[in-house]
C-alpha cells in the first residue's frame, strides 16, 4: 500500500503496519470506555491479512472555463482553483 502526496509517496508499507500504529491508541482508550473484551476482539481484526479497506474510487475531475480577464472573472479562477478545480483560460480572438 502507498499514499500519496501529489507525485511523492509519504508511505510505502503493508496496511497492517500502518494500522497497527494507528490503532494502539484506539485500543488503550477503547479498553477504559468501553467492554475491554470487545476492544481486544476488535484490536486483533489489525493483524488479519483478510481484513481490508473499502475506498470509494477518487473524485471526478471537474473543470471549468472562463473568457477573458476582467478582475471579477479573476476572482471567480482564484476561488474555483482553491476549490481543487482545473482552469482552462479560453481566449477568444477576433476573426
């Protein structure tokens, strides 16, 4: 498994690894709050091969245009990029 940073891979690993880390937190706090069998039951699904992730597949990639190059339309490219959109500059000419 990776995850990604842009282009850079900020972790190469098997998910159990990853997991592991992350859940022994989890598990203490879970173990005081809550019944500590069902957290020890729920602690060791961590170190199952079987047990996976379901992610919903990545978001489609909307773009949008815009003509010209007034100050408002220059606004709405700076909103709609911090957004996490794509914009095209579309510059029409004269014929």
């Amino acid at each position: 498994m990776s995850i990604m940073h842009g282009l850079s891979a900020i972790f190469t690993g098997v998910r159990q690894e990853l997991q592991q880390a992350w859940a022994e937190t989890s598990h203490h706090m879970q173990t005081l709050r809550d019944n500590p069998a069902a957290a020890k039951e729920e602690f060791g699904l961590v170190h199952s091969a079987h047990s996976s992730a379901h992610l919903p597949p990545p978001p489609e990639s909307h773009d949008y245009l815009r003509t010209g190059a007034s100050i408002g339309k220059s606004i709405w490219a700076r909103v709609f990029t911090a957004a996490g959109f794509d914009g095209v500059d579309l510059h029409v000419g004269q014929s």
